[in-house]
C-alpha cells in the first residue's frame, strides 16, 4: 500500500462516495488531509483504499483482488469501518480473528426539526470550550454534556455522555438539545448521531430529539461492541469473554 499525498486526495474521493454518505469523519479527511491519511493499492490506478480519520479506519474500493496485503496495513485494535461490498471478505483482511462485528446504528435529522428541552431545576447549562458543545453541571461538577464529533460541509454529528448516577432525568436531551441550537445558529443544516445497536439509551435520546434510524451497518474491532454497562447480556458477555481470553498472548 501507498500513502497518498493530500493533492490526491481528490482524486481518490469517488472510491469513499458511500462511506462518506454514511460517516462524516470520511467527509472530514477528504475536505481536510490534515485529519487523516490515505492508503491505496496502486496510486497511478487505485482500486483499493484504506482513509484512517479521527473516528476510525475507512475501507473501500474493489474486494476482488490481492487482499492479504490489507492486513499488513490494519492495527490490531483499530477500528474498522468497511464499505458494505468488504463484508463477505473482510475475514480475509482484518489483522487477528478476535476483531469481531459491531453492529451500529446511525441517526439523523435536518435543522429545524430538533424538538427543545428545558434543563430540569437544580442543574446549570455551562458551555464548553468548542463554540457547539455544552455541559450540564450539578453543584459544580459536570454530570452531563453534548460534544459534536464532527463538523464538515454544514453537517455535524454528534454525542452525549450522562454520570451513571444522573441518568433517567433528561439532562442528555437538554444538553444535546443545547447543543443542536447552537449548531443550528452557526449555520449547521444536516445532524448525524452514531452509536453502537447495543446502546438502546442513546438511540432513544436521539430519537426523542427527533433524529430518526437511516443506517444499520457493520464495524470491526478486537473491543467489547458496547458503550455502557448492562448494553449487552450476561449469556453474551460470557462469550466474549471466552473469544478474547486468548488474545493477550497472541495480540500486540
């Protein structure tokens, strides 16, 4: 594989069309080289092409040909984000067998549809040290906030984070709430929120908010595919465990 020079990145852009549809990050690196680098297999005529961004590693191109050199170029505990056509192969490239599917949901929603909601009483809205993003402090300590991930072309995409002790009183939907006005104002027209299927609470805050499902698709990596406790079963977490048992001795 080859590193591309940021003046190729352009060129290279239509192999991306549809992760870039789908992940902003994609979007980012191609707008802006200095957030990410670009692999390919042959740069006089790519056909395959690897983009790591500040989300994770894109795959995409052609998955009929001379796949075990991907490998080499995939660290064992990135996280991989194939285009859909790499699914039937994508054995055949990811570095160790203990990277296993994580099945995600993306969200989204145009400006103008984003329903308000209030900080309930008792808590302070603080705003954050990026023009969109907001937190929610309790007697002085942070206990909810809204952080956008990505900005690029009027499209954002963002996520929320609530202290387990605070859950359940609708300060992710305030925060996130903020935040979103705050984007709205500054001339973001197109809202993205990403997370893992697993992760039913923060589907339904998005929801609330108004986004609505538009993709469910497949990512890869050698991590437990939940962000929270209690996200997956006890029947499934003992699996886990047993997969994963053996990689410390045989992943770097």
């Amino acid at each position: 594989m080859f590193k591309l020079e940021p003046d190729g990145f352009a060129a290279i852009a239509p192999l991306f069309d549809d992760l870039s549809l789908r992940h902003g990050s994609v979007r980012a690196v191609l707008r802006d080289p200095s957030l990410g680098d670009i692999w390919v297999d042959d740069p006089g005529a790519p056909r395959q092409a690897l983009l790591r961004g500040p989300e994770g590693l894109y795959l995409a191109g052609d998955p009929r040909r001379d796949l075990g050199g991907l490998a080499g170029e995939i660290e064992d505990f990135e996280y991989v984000y194939p285009d859909d056509p790499w699914l039937p192969v994508i054995g055949e490239v990811l570095p160790n067998r203990f990277m296993i599917a994580h099945d995600r949901v993306r969200l989204a929603m145009t400006a103008g549809r984003a329903r308000p909601f209030a900080v309930p009483g008792g808590f302070e809205l603080v705003a954050g040290s990026q023009p969109m993003d907001v937190s929610i402090a309790h007697a002085g300590e942070v206990v909810s906030r809204c952080s956008v991930d990505m900005v690029v072309d009027g499209y954002a995409e963002f996520g929320v984070w609530t202290h387990p002790a605070y859950r359940g009183r609708g300060l992710a939907k305030a925060a996130a709430s903020a935040s979103l006005r705050r984007a709205g104002e500054q001339g973001v027209t197109a809202f993205g929120w990403h997370c893992h299927a697993s992760n039913t609470r923060s589907q339904k805050v998005a929801m609330a908010l108004g986004f609505e499902v538009t993709d469910r698709y497949q990512a890869f990596s050698a991590r437990v595919p939940a962000e929270n406790d209690g996200d997956l079963d006890i029947a499934y977490c003992r699996e886990l465990a047993a997969a994963f048992a053996p990689a410390a001795a045989r992943v770097a």
